[in-house]
C-alpha cells in the first residue's frame, strides 16, 4: 500500500486522552477487584473472569490495528473509546455499588453497552454512506447475538449457584430486551450523525478499501 492511498485523520486530543485514561484506570479497576472482590462488590461476580475477558475486549482494535491497519491508516479512536467505555462503566458500576443502590441501574448498563458495543461494530465495519436499514440491520445483528452471549456467560460465571437464580429467567428477559433497544437506537444515532457530517472519519480503513478498489479498476483500465 502506497502512502499515497494511506488515509490519515486527525482526532480531538480529549478523544485520544479520555480513551488512554479509560483503558489505564480500567485495567487498575479489574486488578483491585482480583485483589479485593469484596471492596469492588465483586465477590461471586466473576471477578476473574471479567479481569481477562476485559482488557481482551478493551485491547482488540489496538491490536487489529497494529496487524493490520498501522500502515494504511490512522488510528480508529472513537470506536475504540466506545468499546472501552462499555468494559469501563461496568466495573466502575460496580465499584460504586450502583447495581445495588440503583434499581434501574442494571437495565442501562445492558441498554448503553450493548449499544455502543454495536455502535462501534458499525463505525468500523460500514462506510459512512450505508443506508439506514442496512445499519440497523448490522447493529441488531451484533447486539442481539451480544446480548445473548452476555447472558449465557454470566448464567454460568456467578448466577447459577446464586439465589439470584430463581429471579434468572425474568431478568434474562429484561436485559435482552434493553440490549436489542440499545443496538437500535445508537444504529439510528449514528446514521443521523453520518447524515449531518459527523463521524464519517471514524474507520480510515473503510477509506483505504475504497480507494483501493478505485486504483485497481484504473489499473485494469
């Protein structure tokens, strides 16, 4: 890939700082909660889990990135933000004891982290010009298959041999439902802002394939 094709975009200095600040606090988070499950309100959460799936989910792009977009294109930050904000919020919800204290507070985490997990999904994988139906369709895709991998993982981590378990079955319910909305609702935001100009250099690599694909049709003309 020539530097010529090489699509590089400049992102705000408080994204870039926020996300590297996220991802550092975040990793410091899951350590204290291996230490301390009780002082996280982690005991019996799969605090473990969490500690490895985490940093897995958080670290993902950077690595897909160094493999395969660190020469044709500049960093994606914004997606990254949004999946590091979703491991993030999660942990520090649960370090404040929100779940607890706030009786709704379960039904937005599964509403905003699975909508900007899906949210992220579409940034980095549909060009600024994808019809509406087409990103709903992706989004909902990815958050409801999301959404029931949330559930069977944390049936099987810490609720299963809980007393929760008998309250199981409804509130699965309720969080696939809040999930699937979420994915929705943050497809339909990210379309109005794709419609409006922003956002629409999110994934410099979407760039490159296009511009890519435009050399090569010139070549074999």
């Amino acid at each position: 890939m020539s530097d010529a094709l090489a699509v590089r975009y400049e992102t705000p200095a408080a994204v870039r700082i926020v996300d590297i600040a996220a991802k550092g606090i975040l990793v410091f988070m899951l350590l204290m909660a291996v230490i301390d499950p009780v002082g996280s309100n982690l005991q019996n959460k799969a605090a473990e889990a969490r500690a490895i799936g985490y940093p897995l989910l958080s670290f993902t792009i950077p690595v897909l990135w160094l493999l395969f977009w660190k020469d044709r294109a500049s960093f994606p930050w914004v997606p990254d933000l949004l999946v590091t904000i979703s491991c993030f919020s999660d942990i520090l919800g649960n370090r404040m004891d929100l779940y607890d204290q706030i009786w709704w507070f379960d039904n937005w985490m599964h509403f905003q982290n699975t909508g900007i997990l899906a949210a992220a999904v579409v940034l980095l994988t549909m060009h600024h010009t994808t019809s509406r139906g087409r990103v709903v369709e992706r989004a909902l895709a990815f958050g409801a298959t999301a959404a029931i991998a949330w559930e069977i993982a944390e049936y099987f981590a810490f609720i299963s041999g809980h007393s929760e378990r008998q309250f199981a079955y409804t509130d699965t319910l309720s969080d696939l439902w809040w999930g699937v909305l979420g994915s929705v609702v943050m497809a339909l935001v990210i379309h109005s802002l794709w419609r409006i100009g922003w956002l629409r250099q999110a994934a410099p690599q979407l760039e490159i394939t296009a511009e890519d694909k435009a050399v090569r049709l010139n070549d074999q003309g």
